[in-house]
C-alpha cells in the first residue's frame, strides 16, 4: 500500500530523531568516559599491609567516584619514586620525604619536580634493629657493633641525624651492603649486629625468620630524638598545574580510604591480596596496624592533624637532610610542600 506524504515525513522525522537520540547517547557516555582524569600512581614499596591504605579507595571505587581513572602499581624504594615522578613516568606517588628533600638540594634547575601534598607517615617508620642477645638496649651500645643495609635504605642514609642525636659519631661507624631480601636474614643469623629498616617490616621480616618479637630490639628513631617525616603523597609539578581539580579529588578519596583503613585494617588487607594473591594476610594484618600505630596515628600526627605538616619541623629536618645526606645546594621546604590540594578539615578527621 502506498505511503501518503504526510506519512513518509513523519517516518523520516522518527529515523532522524531516532539516530539523534542513539549519537546523543553515544556521546554522552563517551564524554563521561573522557570526564575521567587518568592518574598514574606509584606506591614505595610492593604491595603489603600499609598499601592498603590506598588500595582499599581502588576496590571500594572512591577514585572512580571522583571521575579519575586511577592505576596504582607497586615500587622500589622511595628514591625511585621521586625520581620517576619527576621524570613525567608517573603524575603522582608515595615516598618518603626526605628523598624529596635530596632531589630538592641536588637537582635546584630541575624543570618537573616533585611537591609533597599530603602527609601520611607523620613519623619516620626508620629504626636500628638488633637481637637482644647482642646486649644492646639503647644508642650508646652501638658501638663497636657491625652494621648492614641496603645503600638506599631510609634510615641507613638518615643515621648521621640518629648519630648526632645520641652523641655518636656516625663516620666511626662501618656499614655492609646487602639485598633488601637479605637484610633480616643476615641479622638473624649473626652476620650482622644492627640493622636499620622501616620497623613494621623489619620486625615482621624477622618473625619470618623464626626470631620472636621478644628477642628483638627495637630503636625507633622518633623514640629516640630524630622527628623526621616519613612518606607523603606527591605529584610532579607539571600535574599540578594541568590538573588540580585531579589532585584535589585524589586526596579525598585517599582519605576516605584512609579513615576505612583505620576503622577495620583486615578489609584493607583483603584489597592488598586482591592486588597480590600470595600474600600472607594475617601477617600483612599485623604488619599493617603496626604502621598505622607507628607513623598514622601518632601522637605527633594527632597533634598536627592528618595530612599536614608543622612548618618548623618541616624546616628543621629540611636543614638535617641536607648535612646527613650531603646535598649540592640548601633545601627550600617551600618549595618542596603545599597544603593547597587537601580536603576540608572534617574529610581529614580519619584518626580514630
């Protein structure tokens, strides 16, 4: 039967609104799809307990709710991390502070570097680990005694500030070198006196090696007057820039995973074995509340408040970087931090 006129308009009309409607909709997702601000995010270490912290923000979708499409991998050491984040390899990551400060005092022309954005070790994990049958109980009975750690160990390269606040002389001392995967080995069976390492993985790196915890000694050294910071979260400043609105939103959802975290560690572990299935979760449990203990929840961070800095502080361990670990130039702690990108006071309220 033929179509009137009338008839063959109204079925172009409905084709044409019809196909309208189809783009309409393709490009509404595609342009919530491009909505979402990639970040490429490196961790410090591989994933154990502490990553938890921002692994559970992934698996709960805290990132994605922010529109970021976020990929977070694991690292090796924190000098790395600066490094890469400088390099553009990364927009953001999580290192220790004091590797910022050396890249600071050793790189003052670099075009991209990295700014440290939000606290969250607000001490140094770093300690002088030994056996208690090596006798040895506080500073004054380190010498004399053999000492191992990695080169790029945090607390190994931070000793001279430990030394000079316990009256040592750090340039009497002999270090040896070794693996990471070595270090707790060779101090369990007698090769090495003292070790330095970050205590929640030491201590537990020791438990693996049948050492109870009653038989090591543990020389924190916030303990034992060396008030550095530890880890921050930090982004090149060339991100900064292109992306603050990013930032910003990284950091509320970090503290969103952060305050889970604290309030039950075991669902946060359980995203750090979604990550990594081998590892042992009670042990990464433990591991985990002993650096949310340590260096999150200490009474220097409940003092400061989550996330920030105390500007002297921040000044006095930028003047102790630069003498321990011998820069080329002074370090500016302006330059290397800002509070500008952190949430409101009431998202940063995680420490209960």
């Amino acid at each position: 039967m033929p179509q009137s006129p009338v008839r063959r308009h109204l079925l172009k009309l409905c084709t044409a609104l019809g196909t309208t409607m189809v783009l309409s909709t393709l490009c509404a997702g595609t342009a919530q799809a491009q909505a979402a601000t990639k970040i490429r995010f490196q961790l410090d270490w591989r994933f154990e307990g502490p990553s938890a912290l921002f692994l559970l923000g992934e698996q709960k979708g805290y990132y994605k709710a922010e529109k970021l499409d976020v990929a977070i991998d694991a690292g090796n050491g924190s000098g790395n991390v600066v490094n890469r984040v400088a390099s553009g390899t990364y927009d953001m990551g999580f290192a220790d502070l004091a590797s910022v400060m050396e890249f600071y005092g050793n790189n003052p022309d670099a075009k991209n570097r990295p700014v440290a954005v939000m606290m969250v070790y607000n001490n140094t994990p770093a300690a002088v680990l030994a056996l208690k049958k090596s006798g040895i109980k506080a500073p004054k009975d380190l010498a004399g005694k053999k000492l191992g750690a990695p080169v790029f160990d945090a607390g190994r390269r931070a000793f001279p500030i430990f030394a000079k606040a316990n009256g040592l002389q750090a340039g009497a001392f002999n270090w040896q070198a070794m693996d990471p995967t070595l270090r707790e080995t060779m101090l369990a069976r007698g090769d090495l006196d003292v070790i330095t390492g970050f205590s929640f993985t030491s201590i537990l790196n020791l438990n693996a090696r049948g050492v109870k915890d009653e038989d090591i000694v543990v020389l924190s050294y916030p303990q034992y007057g060396v008030k550095l910071y530890g880890n921050a979260i930090i982004a090149s400043e060339q991100f900064l820039k292109s992306n603050p609105e990013a930032v910003k939103a990284f950091l509320r959802a970090f503290a969103k995973s952060a305050k889970d975290v604290i309030a039950r560690p075991e669902d946060g572990v359980k995203a750090v074995k979604a990550r990594d299935g081998i590892i042992d979760e009670k042990l990464e449990v433990r591991r985990l509340k002993i650096a949310l203990d340590s260096v999150v929840k200490s009474p220097d961070a409940k003092a400061e408040g989550f996330g920030r800095v105390s500007k002297p502080r921040l000044s006095l361990m930028a003047s102790q970087v630069a003498d321990a670990f011998g820069t080329k130039g002074r370090i500016n702690p302006d330059a290397l931090w800002t509070d500008a990108y952190l949430p409101s006071a009431a998202e940063l309220d995680v420490l209960r």
